[in-house]
C-alpha cells in the first residue's frame, strides 16, 4: 500500500508484532500500512516469534509485554540473548516507572503505554529504524574503510585517485548508497561532485535512472516546473501538460547541484519532499508521491549559511543525513601525475593522436606534474583536464610545450625545470654535493627556501606547500637567514 498523503516516509524493513489481542494486531498493521510499511508479521505464537528473531528475519519486534503465562519479559531476556543488535519495542498497561525500568534494562529501546497512541508509536518506530539504519551504515563504513574493500568497485571507476582520504570516502559512499536517506556532497568547483553523485547512484542497485539538474539561480517557478512538472493549463503557454524531472527520476536517483542557491519558497518545497515524499505538480490540487532517492551537491558552506539564516536550518540537517565533503585537488597532490596520465590518454583519444606506450607516457606525465607540483588548482580537477587536453591540442611532433602550460597558469619560466632529454636536477645545490664543498643542513634549508619561493613568484603558501612545511616554518627559516 502507498503512503498517505501528509505522512512522513519510513525506511523499508520486517516487522514483527507480538500480541494475544488479534483485533490490536490488525489495527497496528493498518496504521503501519498508512506510512509504507507493508512488510508487517503479526502473530500470538510465542513459539513462532523466538523462530524468526532466531532466523534473523526481523528488524524490529513490537512485543506485547503481558503475555499469557508472563512470558513478555522471558522472551525479551531470549531476544537480548539471541539477537542483542535486534530493537525491541514493548508495548506495556503498566506505566508504573519499576517496570519501564526493568524492561530497558533487558534490552528495550524504547515503550508505549496501552492503550494505544498512535502517534507516539510511529515516533517510536521511526526512531528505532532510524537507529537500525544509521548502524547498519555505520557497521559496512568501518568495515570496508580498514580494507578499502569496495563491494561495487566499478560503480567509482570513473573517480581516478590513490589517496586515502578519497578512498575512505568510496567505502563511506558505497555504505550509504542503499539508504533512502538523502545524501549533501559539498567541495569546491571541479572536485567531482557528480561524478560521486553517480557512483552513489550506480552502487544503490536502484533500477530508475540518474537525472541531474542545476538548481541554483532557478526562481521558484523554474525550480517547480523543472522538478514536479506542470498540468495543462497551469499558467500561460502550458498547453500540455509535462510530468518533470522528479518523475523521469521514479525509481533513481535525483541529483540537485547547487542546492545552497535556492530560494527560500524552493526550499520549504523541498523539505516537504524529503519530509512527507510527496510534492504538488504545478496547477495541480492533490499531491504526487516520489520514490526518488535526492543527492544534493553545493560549493557553499551550509552549516554557515544556515547559522547565518540564509538556508533553513531545517533543510540542511535533513539534506545532510549522510554527508560527503571532497577534497581539493591542492589537498591530494598523491594523485596528480595519476590523473595527467589519464588525462592525457583520454584527450589523445578525443582528438584520435596517436599516444606513446607506457614507459614514455609515464614519463610524460611526471614531467608536466613536475611543472603543474606548485600550481593551486583553483577550478581542481576539472581545470586539470582543461590544462592537459590544451597542452595535447597544441603539441608538436608528439611533445608537449611544456612552457606553454607554464604560461598558462602563470608560474614563470620552465629554468629550473628539466629539458627535453636532461636528468632534470632542478636545484643547484644537489648537484654540488658530488663535488666542493658540502653545504650545511641550515644553507641547504636556506637555499631551498629561497627557490621554493622564487617558483611560487613569492607566495609563502605555495612555497610551504612545495616543500612540505607548515607556511610558519618556511617564515622562520627565512627569518633565521635575514638575523644571520
């Protein structure tokens, strides 16, 4: 059965009611019925529940605790003992604080007093699945992260990296993927929001498609239109009737980019869809329920933008139930000559070049990281691609201009860089070492300051960053040169 309209959507599981009173089992399986859980087994058989708790077939039990022949809290002591991770819900006519008590410690997460209220029981159950979910999730992270061992690996195959805060990221992703929970991927412009985004799509095992839309800088209107569509009629021009993207998503997953953008009214829209899963067409008077699973992407802060009132608070708690924040490229410099090589092979396809085997592409790749090792990448991983496949554009002979990238990104002349078919031995002060003098440790630091910093065109950050230092220490090595 579908959900009622103005109900909160809960997450799929099995859930077994145990009562004596038939009548009271039927009502809560129609209750739970109204919010979309159908996988519901209600018995009296105390024999046949200890079987499926012991099956592991259950993810929640809602237990009668005054059963004939007492046997409520002998059957939660089993549970406990049996399946300890398994919530247990008691339902008591007791609410005398003695027997709460009693009941928590053997295991119980929670209780409602009969008669019945249903409100306080679906929050009841909405809280212990949550906690089911979030440990589930939280039990596949830690144990794929220790191994960076991927279930799907090939659903992150187009993600080209070797660090190791990208691959946690992959097991936490793939941990999540199977969640209805919404997913915030927050990085800088050219991270690869998408492309996560796509890999949490393809990991899922969900059989809709992936739809994509930018949503910042739409008006309300355009964000309406765009995501649930419109009825015939609805305003001027709307001729037919048009179904939206939320619709082509059924069954998929939704990627909303540049959510931090949206309007205030788009964005009580779209709590009311992450909320209740339903959302009103345009022109339309009864609402639509949506089975699509919703990844929001933004390049702003939305903890800030939400203290600040910018955002609803509201909003971003519930968009960042499972969040993902990618790296800049600046941050993992591991992967640079791993993503030239591949850039560089991808580009001398585009553009049908042929490419050097792979002793010579290697090499190739590790010279232009060496020129590109001080760069920043302010548009990251996107803008590496562009600065590769411009230097595969303008190559001659098969040699990339090498200087030309360098003028590109402003970095100077390629002097202290190796030219074509030299050792490339950048620092004079290593080729020393093997005749004169040998220089102290404090003139070998002092000089290696110096050329970092002549290379960043004297931005310390960038020096500190190419030597491997704090920018605190490369300002006292170079103040200890000036006092000396």
């Amino acid at each position: 059965m579908e959900p009622e309209p103005g109900v909160p959507v809960f997450p799929s599981c099995t859930i077994l009611i145990l009562d004596d009173d038939e009548t009271l089992r039927t009502r809560l399986e129609l209750l739970f019925a109204r919010v979309g859980l159908d996988s519901i087994i209600t018995t009296g058989d105390k024999k046949r529940a200890s079987e499926l708790v012991a099956e592991r077939a259950i993810e929640l039990v809602i237990l009668d605790l005054f059963l004939p022949d007492e046997a409520g809290e002998d059957l939660l002591r089993e549970f406990s003992r049996v399946a300890p991770e398994l919530p247990v819900l008691v339902m008591t006519s007791a609410s005398d604080p003695e027997t709460i008590v009693r009941c928590m410690r053997l295991g119980a997460v929670d209780y409602v007093v009969k008669p019945i209220d249903e409100v306080r029981l679906l929050v009841s159950v909405w809280n212990a699945l949550a906690s089911v979910e979030q440990k589930r999730v939280a039990d596949g992270f830690r144990d794929k992260v220790f191994e960076h061992r991927l279930a799907q690996p090939e659903a992150f195959k187009a993600i080209v990296t070797k660090n190791e805060r990208m691959l946690n990221l992959f097991s936490y992703a793939e941990s999540v993927a199977r969640s209805r929970q919404p997913v915030l991927i927050t990085g800088e412009t050219g991270t690869g929001k998408e492309l996560f985004a796509r890999a949490i799509h393809e990991a899922s095992g969900r059989a809709g498609h992936f739809v994509a839309v930018n949503v910042g800088g739409l008006d309300d209107t355009m964000f309406s239109d765009s995501l649930f569509g419109h009825r015939k009629g609805a305003y001027t021009g709307a001729d037919t009737a048009r179904a939206g993207l939320l619709k082509e998503a059924e069954g998929g997953t939704i990627l909303l980019d540049e959510v931090g953008d949206l309007e205030a009214h788009s964005q009580i829209k779209l709590l009311r869809l992450l909320q209740e899963g339903e959302y009103y067409p345009l022109g339309a008077d009864l609402p639509l329920r949506s089975d699509a699973r919703v990844v929001a992407a933004t390049t702003k802060n939305l903890r800030e933008a939400a203290q600040s009132g910018d955002f609803r608070s509201d909003l971003y708690y519930r968009l960042q139930t499972h969040p993902i924040a990618l790296p800049p490229l600046r941050e993992r410099r591991e992967d640079l000559s791993l993503l030239i090589r591949y850039f560089l092979e991808k580009s001398a396809l585009d553009l049908d070049m042929e490419f050097p085997g792979d002793e010579a592409a290697q090499i190739c790749a590790e010279k232009v990281a060496r020129v590109l090792s001080s760069y920043d990448f302010p548009g990251n991983v996107r803008e590496l691609e562009s600065l590769v496949h411009d230097a595969v554009t303008g190559a001659r002979g098969g040699k990339l201009d090498l200087s030309a990238l360098e003028a590109r990104i402003g970095i100077g002349k390629r002097s202290e860089m190796e030219d074509e078919g030299e050792t490339g031995e950048p620092l004079s002060i290593i080729r020393d070492l093997t005749r004169g003098k040998i220089p102290t440790m404090d003139e070998a630091e002092r000089e290696l300051a110096e050329i970092a910093l002549q290379r960043s065109d004297g931005n310390m950050s960038r020096a500190a960053q190419v030597l491997g230092i704090s920018r605190q220490t490369l300002y006292n090595k170079l103040k200890k040169e000036t006092q000396n």
